[in-house]
C-alpha cells in the first residue's frame, strides 16, 4: 500500500433518531445498545427465517446515529429491511456515500475504526465522511479482490437466503449475540448453535491455476457441489461449497474444468 491513505467509496444506511438505537437492536443480531459511540462491530440482519439477509458492519457515530455497511450494491435493500420493520420507532433510514480509508497504523485517518474486512498487516480501516457516488465502479472492486487475496470471507461472498453459519462458528460468534433479547431471524441461529449443527453450504477459500470467475460452478464426479461467490483475479476466490465436500481438498474438486484445492478460509472454523 502506498503512504497515503487509500479511499473506497462506500454506500452506507444511516438509522438515526430518538429510537434509532432501539430499532436497529431489535433487528441486527449483535447487542448494539451497549456500543460506544465511536466503535464499531460486525452484524448480521436475517430474514424472519433466520437465513440472510446480509452481513454487515455497524457503526455508533453518535448517541441516536447508527451507519450500517453491507456488500457493494446492498445499501438500499439493508435500508427496506430494516424499514420493513419498523413500527412507531422515532428514527429515519436513509443511504448515503461515505469514505472508508486504508491506512497504515501511526497514520490515522479521522474517523470510526471499522473492524477488518479490506486491510493487511500493520493497517486499518476508518470510516469518514460524505464521499462522491463513483461513476460506474468496478465489480468487484480491487479491496474486495484484495480482500479474496489474503483469503478472507466478506459480506460480497453471501447471497439472500444461504444459512448464516455458511461463514462458520468462528466468524459467526463475532457478528452475534446469545445473551440479548430477540432479534429478527434469532430462533435459527439459537437452535443450530444449541445443536452444534452446520450449515448445508460453507464458504471456503479455493486455490486453482486458473482464475476462476464468479457464479462459475464447482464440480464433484460430475456433479455441481458449489459455485464461485468471490474472487481475487488471480489463483485465490472464494467458493460456497456442499457440506458433503471434504474440505481439506486437494484437486478433487473442479471449477471449469482445473482441479482446485479446498481450505478453510482466514479466522473461520
């Protein structure tokens, strides 16, 4: 990364308002009425099913001001999520642009420190303020194939309606609360966890000679096991994968026709 910060636009859902605290506790799984102004956690908004949904990053900005971060493209659809559900809540949902910077440490820029999707070794990620809506921005974009590079999972490798422990126990017990009241979707998440069960699908870091592009599926003796949900432009994506697959694999797997090796992915068990 060069010296000077690197900026992602990002659209964002800001909930604000005298119950803008109380809505969005109410509807995203981690307890967010204890957060300190000025930090951050990961979240997860399901469906009343309990499926996603989205996987998100929440943000106090002030007392009664709350900024939500989802995947590229996912702003308005987490914005009528939420609003679905509101009743006589005091509070406003709204989208807007905002900055989020790349720095190396000792390098501060002003902002919210956001938990690590995008940064590397030595570096951090703040959110800022208002930004200029990019013209036609790339898909994905090159933090998120950053991000597939250094074998992480992320919000962009789920889709609506996967099981929420797709991203595994581990990354899922810092996105969720099992001590607060209810949240919407909370009754599948607390009986698989009570079960110790695992989600039909998981997400996994796949390792190939060939670049891999999204959508394309995964191949098991003929059949479809997984398909490609994110990748880096190089060797490395991230693939959603049958839970019959075992997992380490090494070239059992297929993805256009090139062995892949199967691993878990950075921080997921």
């Amino acid at each position: 990364m060069s010296d000077g910060p690197v900026e992602e636009a990002c659209e964002v859902v800001v909930v604000e308002g005298a119950d803008a605290t109380s809505l969005t506790d109410s509807q995203l799984s981690q307890a967010l009425a204890p957060l300190e102004v000025g930090a951050a956690c990961w979240s997860l908004l399901l469906e009343p099913d309990g499926t996603f949904g989205d996987w998100v990053r929440v943000a106090r900005e002030s007392e009664d001001r709350w900024i939500v971060l989802g995947a590229p493209g996912r702003a308005a659809a987490i914005a009528e999520r939420l609003g679905r559900f509101k009743l006589r809540e005091r509070a406003a949902i709204s989208t807007q642009w905002r900055s989020v910077s790349l720095t190396s440490e000792g390098r501060g820029a002003e902002g919210i420190e956001l938990p690590v999707l995008w940064a590397g070794p030595g570096e951090t990620e703040v959110l800022g303020g208002g930004a200029v809506a990019p013209g036609e921005p790339d898909a994905p974009s090159p933090l998120d194939r950053r991000r597939v590079s250094f074998g992480r999972l992320g919000p962009a490798d789920l889709r609506p309606g996967d099981n929420p422990f797709a991203i595994g126990a581990e990354l899922l017990s810092d996105a969720v609360s099992f001590t607060k009241g209810c949240y919407t979707g909370q009754e599948l998440v607390a009986r698989m966890d009570s079960r110790s069960a695992t989600a039909p699908r998981r997400l996994f870091l796949a390792t190939s000679e060939r670049a891999a592009a999204v959508g394309e599926p995964l191949m098991l003796d003929g059949r479809e096991v997984g398909e490609v949900r994110s990748v880096s432009g190089g060797p490395r994506a991230i693939c959603i994968v049958a839970r019959s697959v075992p997992v380490p694999s090494d070239g059992e797997v297929t993805v256009g026709g090139v062995p892949v090796a199967l691993r878990q992915a950075a921080g997921s068990r």
